[in-house]
C-alpha cells in the first residue's frame, strides 16, 4: 500500500501537535509563512516552465518545417540553399557607350523577363529598324521589330525604358506580318514626353500618311519595309487622336484604321 504525502497545512497542524509543550526558537506563524513561500515558488516555477513550453512549441508550429533551429532528437541534420525574399529583379545595366549598345543590354533584360513573347525570341533582338534622335542629348528611340516581336528603346543619359510588344495609345497588337500595312504606336511616359507611330508597308511603298482626327496628316519615315513617324512635347500628346494610316504603293493605295480604346 503506497503511502499518501500529507500536505503542506497537514505537516503544519502535526509540528504544532507536537511541539505544543515546547518553546521553537522560530514561531509556527513563520513556518506556515514559509511553507506558504514554497507552495508559490513551486507553483510559478511550473507556470513558467508551462509558458516556455507553450512558446516553444507555439514558435515551432508557426515555423512549421522551416525550422532552423537544429534538428529535433531522431532528425538528420540538412543543409539548403537559401532563398532570397521576393522582390522586383534587379533593374538592368549598361556599360556600353554607344546608343545601340546600350539599348542592347537594357533591352536584352527585358525582352527575357516578357511574357508575350515565345521562349524562343527572348534570347536575341530582332532587327534594328529605326535608330533615332528625338530630343539631342536628351532622348533617343531604337525599335526593333520582327514579325511577332517588337522592342521599342527610349535611351535617356541615365539610363533606358523598354517596351516589349507595347501599343499603349492604340487597341492595335504590333503583329507585323510581312507584306501588309501594320501599326503600332506608344507614348514614352516620362520626361522628356514623345510619341511614335511604327510599322511594317506593303511591297513597293513610296509614301506613309498619318492621318488624325483633326484632319491634319503627317508623313512618315520609310526604312525599306518599314515606316515611323514621331514627335516630342507637346505634338506628341495628339498621338492618340490617330485616325488611320495610308500607305501608296504603285498597284494602289493601303489604308489601315487605328482604333483607340
């Protein structure tokens, strides 16, 4: 028969029995004191040791298998790469020092990142079709152009903004299929502000009109079969009330409308 430890107030009430006849150089009061003391040093020991349990094992569900504070008993320890936060990828560099080769490095990142083109066409740009002074010393613009690709490059002294299959001021898709009129045309959003209008010409074209809602026309600038029109400050801000573009061609005139959403 396994014997029951008396409490604490039971230990107190058996010393007074005993002791009742004799003189204890520490009175009974102090000693139900201490006992008391125990009692709540033992009790605040196990909350702590609860609570450091608790969040230990509330740290270890939230970190859930991404733990890294060493292995549990039974684990093998593993080592892994890390992994760096999410973020936006690093902004593109050049340290070339001509246009084209600048707009080459800065266009090359982009044109990788893009998710309208095939996998196949992110490795190397199409052909350079236009090379382009908007404002000297201030804002140059490269296009590149294929038939399912177009770059389009606003080089500053700074650095780049690159577009890759972009029609901003149109509902157009720049698909420029050979032998037939295309359009595309974009706005460069910052300053210094420009526009441009740029596509593909039928076979034999002579001439390249933008029409705008106004009535008034501009013509183009022709690149074997391909044709651009520009224009910066405040021109540019009308690149967005094209209305067609017309194409002449010997067998005939070529109209393409431009639609704007």
């Amino acid at each position: 028969m396994t014997a029951t430890r008396p409490t604490d107030e039971e230990l107190c009430e058996l010393i007074a029995q005993a002791y009742e006849d004799v003189h204890l150089p520490l009175p009974l009061g102090a000693i139900e004191t201490a006992g008391r003391r125990r009692r709540r040093r033992s009790l605040l020991v196990a909350a702590t040791a609860g609570a450091v349990t608790a969040a230990a094992i509330g740290t270890w569900v939230t970190m859930g298998p991404e733990r890294s504070a060493g292995p549990l008993p039974g684990d093998q320890p593993t080592t892994s790469a890390s992994v760096a936060p999410a973020g936006k990828p690093p902004r593109p560099t050049s340290s070339a020092t001509t246009a084209v080769g600048r707009c080459a490095d800065y266009a090359l990142t982009e044109l990788a990142r893009s998710e309208t083109v095939r996998d196949e066409d992110r490795t190397s740009l199409p052909p350079l079709r236009f090379n382009l002074v908007i404002i000297d010393g201030q804002l140059s613009l490269l296009m590149y152009a294929s038939e399912a690709v177009e770059v389009a490059c606003w080089l500053t002294p700074d650095g780049a903004v690159v577009t890759v299959n972009s029609s901003n001021l149109t509902t157009n898709r720049p698909v420029h299929t050979a032998g037939r009129l295309s359009n595309s045309s974009s706005a460069n959003g910052q300053d210094p502000f420009a526009s441009y209008t740029f596509g593909r010409t039928p076979p034999g074209t002579r001439r390249v009109e933008v029409h705008f809602s106004g009535g008034e026309t501009i013509q183009a600038q022709i690149a074997g079969d391909w044709y651009i029109a520009w224009a910066a400050g405040e021109p540019a801000y009308r690149f967005d009330e094209i209305t067609e573009i017309v194409a002449y061609t010997p067998a005939g005139k070529h109209t393409l409308p431009v639609l704007h959403g």
